[in-house]
C-alpha cells in the first residue's frame, strides 16, 4: 500500500492545473468565513496539508486504514480518521468546504446521488465542494480498470446534472488535456451550496 500511497503524493500536487484549483477553492472557502474543510478519500493526505497551508483548517478521511496510517505518519500536526464518504462523522453544515479529489472516481453510477447528499449535509450553506475526476466526451460515464479496482470516467454536464440533483450549484468547470496514459480529459467541477 506504500507503493500505492507514493503514487499519489508525488504527483498531484505538482499539476499546475488541480493545483490552481485548489488555490481557487481555498480561497472562496476562505471567503465565507468557514474555515473547516474535509479532504474526503485523501489517500497519503498530500491534499490536506496543501489544504492547511493555505489557511484552512483542514482534516482528511479515507475509508482505508493503510492510507489513513500514512497520512498521519506523513502529516503527524494533522487529524486523518478512517471514515466513509457514504457516512460522514460530521455534524450537519459544520463545514466550509469539501474537497473530492479523484475519491469519487470508484463509486458505480447509482450510488453516487447518496455519496453527493452525504457532501451537502455536512457543507454550510455557501460552502463549496470541489470535485475532480475522470472526464470523458461521450454522452455516458465509462468504467475502466483503474489500478486497483474498477473506476469511472463522466461527462461534465451529466456529473453537473447529479451536483444539482444534490442541490449545489456548478459555477466552474476547468477541464484539460490528459495527465494520465489513459488520454481522460483530467475535469475538475466546483460547486456551492445555496
Ligand atoms: C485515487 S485516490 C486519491 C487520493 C487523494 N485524494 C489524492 O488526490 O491524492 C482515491 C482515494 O479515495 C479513497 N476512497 C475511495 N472511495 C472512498 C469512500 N467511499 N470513502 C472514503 N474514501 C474513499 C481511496 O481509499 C483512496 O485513498
């Protein structure tokens, strides 16, 4: 699992394009005052000590053990707990924002109307969610291996349709050339609860 954690703290945090939009949404989060955010999925938890040193108060949860334990070894000043995106262990609109970060990217078509209900319960009103994923230009998601286990590839309009669904509003979308062999548009959409 170390192999599988290294993977993603060496990387992402180097894309000039996620990292833009993390600067971004920090910022407005920083902007409504509510400065407590979640990384959920945060994998080795590179995410939320970018999070953090942009002036949030940012923890991270991840339904594995074995991440949960890096990222806390790996970010000892930060709190990582194990936990699901399906049943967060937050009370209703605590937070300021929520970060997905290529952490919904697994979750089957279906469920994902439950998991976004989950991020607005927990989002105060004007509190953002930012999501990145996967893109595709086809009308429909595509399942594809994605190391470990299966994943999924979305649209940005039909993903924007499900975050309204949830009751957020999309008001950015930045999608760009691939970062992966794979040749998936990288898409990151940012949303806001009303
Ligand atoms: C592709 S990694 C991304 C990790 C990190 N967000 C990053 O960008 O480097 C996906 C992460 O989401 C976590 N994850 C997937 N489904 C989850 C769920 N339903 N609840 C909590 N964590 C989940 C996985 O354990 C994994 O650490």
């Amino acid at each position: 699992m170390d192999l599988y954690a290294s993977m993603f703290s060496s990387q992402l945090e180097t894309r000039p394009f996620a990292r833009n939009m993390i600067g971004t949404f920090a910022e407005l989060v920083r902007g409504t005052g509510n400065l407590r955010v979640a990384d959920v999925g945060c994998g080795p938890g590179h995410l939320t000590a970018m999070l953090h040193d942009l002036g949030l108060d940012a923890f991270g949860l991840d339904l594995s053990p074995a991440m949960v334990d890096h990222a806390r070894r790996a970010h000892p000043v930060l709190r990582f707990d194990e936990a699901r995106m399906e049943a967060l262990p937050v009370e209703d609109a605590a937070l300021g924002g929520v970060l997905a970060h290529y952490s919904m990217i697994h979750t089957p078509p279906g469920e994902l109307p439950a998991l976004l209900a989950e991020q607005v319960r927990v989002l105060a009103p004007g509190g953002l969610l930012l999501v990145s994923l996967f893109g595709t230009e086809g009308p429909e998601p595509v399942r594809f291996d994605h190391k470990v286990t299966p994943a999924y590839s979305w649209p940005a309009d039909r993903f924007a349709e499900l975050l309204a669904g949830a009751g957020l509003v999309t008001f950015a979308r930045l999608l760009h050339d691939p970062a992966t062999e794979r040749g998936f548009l990288d898409t990151h959409l940012l949303a806001r609860r009303p």
